[in-house]
C-alpha cells in the first residue's frame, strides 16, 4: 500500500474510533450540564485537545497498517509518520500493551 492509502486509511480509522467521539462528548458536556449551560473552555483549549487526539489516533493507525506488511525499523516509521523515533517506540508499546502488535514487528527497540 503507498504511503497516501495508508494516511487515508489511517485517518478513516481515526475518525470512526471511540476516542474522537470521547474528546466531542466531552466538549458537549461543557454546553450543557443539567439543563444548564456551563461555561465552555476557550477554543484554542478544545482545538489543541482535538488535535493532540488526532494526531496520537493518526500515528497509531497508521503504525498499525505500516506494520502489517512487515517488520519496520523504528527510524523508517518515524519518517512515515512524521513522528519522533521515541514517539515511535512509545506508541509502540502501547500497542504492544493492548496486545495489537508482536514485539519482533519493531526492529531496533
């Protein structure tokens, strides 16, 4: 798969998980409370909540799809996802955790 299927796909993924859904409930919460509507954080505040959500969603997915293929070294996920090589081995992990990736997927951890 070339690397836009993948970021496609990846960002399908993403918006078709939970954890968006969680970070716009949560916003839905600040409207309204009780039959009363509370005061709503600054944008910037919910933006940079979204985005960090999306971006931690993005990177995973598309860890996930890259690593289906074959086993990646860290250093070629990093420049497919625009992430750091530790944020590739953190993601890693947390993968690795959920039980979504064998260990030996990752070369050079």
């Amino acid at each position: 798969m070339d690397n836009l299927k993948i970021k496609l796909k990846a960002a399908k993924m993403a918006l078709e998980g939970k954890r968006l859904r969680m970070v716009f409930a949560r916003q839905a919460k600040y409207k309204k409370h009780e039959g009363t509507y509370r005061e709503i954080p600054p944008d910037h505040k919910l933006r940079v909540e979204m985005d960090k959500t999306l971006a931690d969603e993005m990177a995973t997915k598309g860890m996930l799809l890259y690593l289906q293929d074959k086993p990646r070294p860290v250093d070629e996920l990093a420049e497919l996802l625009n992430i750091s090589a530790d944020d590739v081995v953190g993601y890693f992990k947390k993968l690795e955790k959920k039980g979504l990736v064998e260990s030996d997927r990752l070369v050079g951890h």
